[in-house]
C-alpha cells in the first residue's frame, strides 16, 4: 500500500488497497460479501473457512501472518481484543505477515476504547489503528446498512471510511477510541430500549392485551424503534432464537460503566441495566437472542423474583 502522497494530501483509491477481513461471524461474513461485491479482491481469515466466500471470489489465508501478508488493511470483526491479541505475535502472527510496511488496521469489535489506545501503543511504528464498531445488527450487515463510528487520526478515520463504506454509513467521531465510546453509548441505550419492549410486552400480555395489536398500534408513536421493527414479531411470538445474543451485552455494559467512571458521570440507569442482564446470562439466557427479555420477565414472574 501506498502511503499517504504528499502531492495530493490523500490515501489512493480504497480499490487499489488490499483488503483483508479477520472474523466471519454474524456480521463479519455478511460485511465480507458486500467488500467483496465492491472490490476485485478480498482475502479473508477466520477459525474455519467459509466455503461460500471463497466460492464467491473471496481468497482464503490460513493464518494472521498470510492474512498480513496478503494485504495493505485488514477489518478485524472479532468478539474483543484479547481474540486480536492471541495472533498478533509469532511465526504466524499478524505482525510477522506485516513485515514493518505501512499498515491499516480497523478494530471492528466492540471493546474498550482505552484498551484500543493501549493496543495502539504497543504496535511497531507504521501500523495504524482506527476503531470501527458498527451498529445495526445482523439485518444491517446484511442490507449494508450499517452505522459504522470511526475513531482515529483524520488521516486514517478517512481512508477506513473509503474502504467501510460498502458496508454501510462511516463517521469519524472523534480520536482514537472514540468510536467505541459511541458504541458504548448505542448499547446503553439499545440495553434499556429490548429490556423495556420485553417487559412491556409480558405486561401487556398477562393484562389480556394483544401484544401484536399492542405494538402495531404504538409502532408509530414515541415508542417506536428500529428496534422494535427489527424484533416486533420475535417479541410477539415469544422467539428469541439466536441472532444478537443477550450474552454481549454484559460485555458492552462493563465498557460503558469504565467510560462513565473515567469520566466521572453518575448514571442511574446504567447500574439497573447491568443488573438485569447480569441475571439473564446467570439464569441461562446469554445464549439466546436480546428478545429474550420477554421470557427473563416472564420467568422472574413466574418465580415471584
């Protein structure tokens, strides 16, 4: 990859940059396929290959080092840092693949935005770091629709945007971690949004109101929500089968309470959401889609706690 030019004060175009993406998951895989759509070459690493990528045109590195080695930026879509952490060094590390070019790499994972600083410093010079988490769930990585919060050198947020944006939105927000802060803050209120829409539909529900009629009616009001129209029916029908799973919000919460705490900021609906989703993953439910509050209030009812 070409470094910034001098002449032009710009990266080259984002096709002329090798791209890579780390993480196949729930939404790296369908974000794989849109940076593939829109590019000649996309090569991929994950624990196991996804045999419908590769099909598709996508190339397939076997390890952090042939990933590196492949390409000039790499999205990394893993759960959280240490996952990064564990391939970094090594005879098939990410760094060895680097090889002291001038390197991309966009944090995708929703992680501390003071550990991604930290992470940051560690790396040789010429390896820059922008944290990109992404908001929309699995139906916006599907759809490309994507709000993707961008922190980093202006630089560097501005060359991710250019690669990022088959995906969906791209902002920069702010310096580096400032785009985990953002979806500390998405989470926050996504946490307070599924647990109200769970317990207002067991409410209604056990009041001999139709949950269906219920929220059709005050979809279209104040209570209405991308939210709410992206788990309406599971709410409804009572289905939370795995999809954004309840468990990662445990995660998410933990980050935005170290970001109140470092900024010294007194939430009181912060502790409650914590609390409540705490209980859900020790009652067995972390596994489940976030819809799942709708059986956490139910079974706290049946229990009488």
């Amino acid at each position: 990859m070409t470094p910034l030019d001098e002449e032009t004060g710009s990266f080259p175009p984002s096709e002329d940059t090798r791209l890579g993406v780390w993480g196949l998951g729930a939404m790296g895989e369908p974000m794989a396929r849109h940076l593939l759509a829109a590019r000649d070459s996309l090569t991929v690493h994950a624990r196991r290959e996804r045999h419908g990528l590769t099909a598709a045109g996508a190339r397939w590195a076997p390890t952090a080092r042939e990933l590196a080695a492949a390409t000039d930026a790499v999205l990394v879509m893993l759960p959280d840092l240490p996952q990064l952490e564990e391939h970094l060094d090594g005879p098939d590390g990410l760094l060895a693949g680097v090889e002291g070019r001038d390197y991309l790499v966009m944090i995708g994972s929703t992680s501390s935005p003071v550990g991604v600083r930290e992470f940051a410093e560690r790396l040789p010079d010429g390896i820059r770091v922008v944290d990109c988490p992404v908001s929309g769930g699995e139906d916006g990585a599907k759809a490309g629709t994507l709000s993707i919060m961008l922190g980093g050198e202006p630089a560097d947020a501005e060359q991710a945007a250019a690669l990022l944006a088959p995906c969906g939105r791209p902002v920069r927000l702010g310096p580096l971690g400032a785009g985990e802060v953002a979806k500390a803050c998405n989470q926050m209120v996504v946490a307070a949004t599924i647990l109200a829409l769970g317990e207002a539909t067991e409410l209604a529900a056990r009041s001999g109101v139709d949950p269906a009629a219920l929220w059709e009616l005050l979809g279209g009001g104040y209570a209405g929500s991308n939210l709410l129209q992206s788990r309406h029916q599971k709410l409804v029908e009572g289905d939370d089968s795995p999809s954004g799973i309840a468990g990662y919000m445990v995660k998410d919460l933990r980050f935005a309470a170290d970001i109140a705490q470092a900024t010294q900021t007194r939430p009181a609906l912060l502790p409650a959401l914590r609390s409540a989703f705490d209980e859900i993953v020790d009652r067995g439910l972390g596994e489940r889609d976030i819809a799942v509050t709708r059986r956490f209030t139910a079974e706290r009812s049946a229990n009488g706690r």
